[in-house]
C-alpha cells in the first residue's frame, strides 16, 4: 500500500490511545479519530482506508484528511476535532470600548427614541467612531455580562431621598399586616381605580380553528366608569363598586357599606388606605348627617400608607388580579362591567384565597435602609 501520509505510531503513543479510549470520556469524534490512528498503524493493525471506513462507518475522505494531521501536525492535532486547534477572534470591544458602551447605555437615548436598543446603541458606537464595526449581538453580550437592560423599563414607587414620614407610615402598616386575625377588628385593604368603557363599531369575530379572535381597532369611547375595591387579606374576601364618579360621596357610601353590612358585627374596621384627597373620614360628613358621620368615623381605625408607597395596599395585588382576569377585553357599558365583575367577585370570594404578606419592618430596615434619616447614636 503506497500512502503518501503512513501513520506509524510510538509505543508511547499507542499507549496514549489506548488509554484514552479505555477512559471513554473524551469527545465522541476524538475517541473516533483515536480508533483510526490505531487501525491505520503501519506498526499495528494496518488496515487499509476503506477497511477502516467500513468497520468504524466514517468515510474514506475523513480518513485521509486524519492521516496528512498526524504525519504534518503530530498526534495532539489529529486527535482534536477542530482544524487547526482552537480558533482565537479579535476582540471587537476592548476595555476602553466597552467602557464607552457601558457609559452610554446608562445616558439618555438620543432625541426622538424612547429608549435604547440593540441595534440603536451599535450604530451609535461607529458613529461615535469607539469601534470600526460592531454587531447588535457583540453588545448584547457586553450588556449581558455588565447586568445592563437598557431596552427594559421598570416602575419603582419609592421617594428619592430620606424621608422620616415615609418610614413612619410604612412601619404602621407594616405592624397592621402582622396582626393576628380578629374577627372584632378584621383588617381591610381599600384602594380605587378606573376603567375606560369602549364599545365596538362593527361585531369582533369569534376565535376559530385556524383563526384567532378579530376586533376593529375603530372603537367608541363612552367614558369611564370609577371601581373602588375593599378586600380582607386574611379572610380572603373581596368587595367592588362601579360608580360613574369618585368624590368623596361615593367613598363614605362605599365605606358605610362595609360598615353597616358586611362588618356590623365588628368593634372597629381597621382600613388601609393610601393618601388621597377622599380618603380620610372627613369625606362621611360631605355625605351625611353630622351625627350620622361621627357614628362611622368611630367605627373606622385608619392605618394611611405612605406617599410615593401605594405598593403597600394589598388592595392594589387584588386590583391586578381583577385586571388580568376580567377586565383585559372592551366592556362598552357600566352594567355590563357591574354584571362582569359580580361574577368575578363571586367567583374570587368562594375560593377564599388569603394573602400572605411577608415584607416586614425588619426587611425593610435592611433592604430600604436609605429612606430612613441617619441618626447619631
């Protein structure tokens, strides 16, 4: 046999092989490659290309390629699966680059765009001449590794500095959430909101094999509608009002309602609210009687969540659960809205699923410890 490439192997070197594929761990086309070399050892075996091919199922191209590796390159290349070893790229963003990337994912975006993206922050860093070329996905990475999400937009409800009063408040609720349960003092969470009331021009079509459901983006506004929501996260129980306005009437008759109704047997209702203008008792004596206001005054201890801390209202996790299950669809009337959200009600109610508020004040003056004032001991 006239081979250009002959593959004559060492003892050491067949040891090696042997080794490596009694071991059994390496990578399936390196222990393949390893087979060859013992196969084709002009020393050993010697088997022809196309014996080798037919025994070990690879072809006689491969075979030829692995002998011109080991006779130019040694053993170590022809055992490697990759031509010519690990390939090694140019760096597209050195540390000065990636330093300019990073600086100007964190800066405003340029006039006319919301925010950054990918493609936006690449061209700009050619423009800006930091680089000759870059991809979105090179800057991807960076971000990646630099925990940066510039395209990714967040909302954060606390004050921007240190505030004793929002600490106050939000330590008072938190203390009211940790109460046990009393049925004597039961602990309501009261919040409120809107819902835009929008009717179709022309009838959607329904969903279809084949066919998801149709709308018309033309529709017809008819107002809005106010929803004020109390729930007892202990108890899991929930009640909501549509209204066609949100002063402060509306919010005693609402609050009379958990009183006289739904708690007349309670001592006191111990109501969480966050600070709205209506939100207070004195809003009972723009509805009622003097005496009759002052009668549910008593009834009420109020706990105010603090400005800039509304996600403190466990009523607001309610008025999600609302949103995403009932209210994401056009409702064109305040009646249907009644009718959809009784059923929701009804529904949410028998479960009875409670919520378990773990946030305490000993979280907080770990996690939120900058909005607390420094204080000298």
């Amino acid at each position: 046999m006239n081979k250009k490439y002959r593959v004559t192997l060492t003892a050491e070197e067949r040891a090696e092989l042997a080794q490596l594929l009694a071991r059994g761990k390496a990578d399936v086309r390196k222990l393949r490659h390893a087979q060859v070399l013992l196969k084709a050892d002009t020393a050993g075996p010697g088997w022809s290309d196309a014996r080798i091919a037919e025994a070990l199922d690879i072809s006689v191209a491969t075979i030829e390629r692995l002998r011109q590796r080991f006779v130019e390159e040694g053993l170590a290349a022809s055992l490697s699966p990759y031509r010519g070893g690990k390939r090694i790229y140019a760096r597209k963003l050195d540390g000065d680059a990636e330093a300019h990337l990073i600086a100007l994912a964190c800066s405003a975006p340029p006039e006319g765009r919301g925010r950054w993206t990918l493609r936006l922050l690449a061209r700009q860093m050619v423009e800006l001449a930091y680089v000759d070329h870059l991809s979105h996905e090179t800057v991807r990475r960076r971000l990646k590794k630099n925990a940066l999400h510039p395209h990714w937009r967040r909302m954060w409800c606390i004050p921007d500095k240190q505030s004793a009063e929002f600490a106050y408040h939000m330590e008072d609720v938190l203390e009211v959430y940790h109460r046990p349960y009393d049925p004597q003092r039961p602990v309501v969470c009261l919040d409120e909101t809107f819902k835009q009331l929008i009717g179709e021009t022309r009838q959607p079509l329904p969903l279809r094999p084949g066919a998801a459901e149709r709308f018309d983006h033309v529709y017809v506004g008819n107002g809005t509608a106010s929803l004020f929501l109390a729930c007892e996260p202990l108890a899991g129980w929930r009640q909501v009002a549509v209204t066609d306005h949100r002063r402060r009437a509306e919010w005693a008759w609402f609050v009379r309602d958990l009183i006289e109704e739904h708690y007349a047997g309670a001592n006191k209702i111990v109501l969480v609210m966050d600070q709205l203008n209506t939100h207070s008792a004195a809003s009972f004596y723009d509805a009622f009687p003097p005496a009759e206001a002052r009668r549910l005054a008593e009834r009420l201890e109020i706990h105010l969540t603090p400005k800039h801390g509304s996600w403190l209202n466990i009523a607001e996790i309610e008025f999600s659960a609302l949103a995403r299950q009932c209210l994401a669809r056009r409702i064109a009337c305040a009646d249907t809205l009644r009718r959809h959200i009784d059923k929701w009600q009804e529904a949410r109610n028998a479960d009875a699923t409670p919520v378990q508020w773990h946030f305490t004040t000993a979280n907080a003056r770990i996690k939120l410890r900058s909005l607390y004032p420094a204080v000298e001991p």
